[in-house]
C-alpha cells in the first residue's frame, strides 16, 4: 500500500495523473480513477467555478467508489 499527500493542485497534474497514466491501477478502483481524472481536467479548465461544471462533478463523484452501481 503507498500514500501520496498532495499540498498542491497542480502535482495532480505533473505528478499523480501521469503516475497512473505511466502504471494503470488494476481492479475496480481503475474505474475510479478515470473519473477523478475527469473532475481534475475539469478543474484545470477552471469549469468547477461554473454552475454547470460543479453539477458534472457531483454527477461524476454520485458514481464513485462504493456508489457505483454495477450492471
């Protein structure tokens, strides 16, 4: 098991995302890690400061983790 502590954003960008880009996460929690992926590009694009773009990322996190449902 690792921890990583982020202090700031942007290390999402520079070092997290292409971490996992570089060594895919295997099992469910990959699922999980595209859509964190989708809130951070989304993020990045400053769109989480829009009406719109917090309800895509509360629509995306209502599909993570132990409330996704699986069909």
């Amino acid at each position: 098991m690792v921890y990583f502590v982020v202090t700031r954003y942007q290390y999402i960008l520079e070092k997290i995302i292409p971490l996992f880009d570089k060594y895919p996460i295997q099992g469910v929690k990959a699922l999980d890690y595209i859509e964190f992926k989708k809130v951070a590009v989304i993020m990045s694009k400053k769109a989480h400061l829009t009406k719109e773009g917090l309800s895509k990322i509360q629509s995306i996190k209502s599909n993570m983790n132990s409330l996704r449902s699986y069909v």
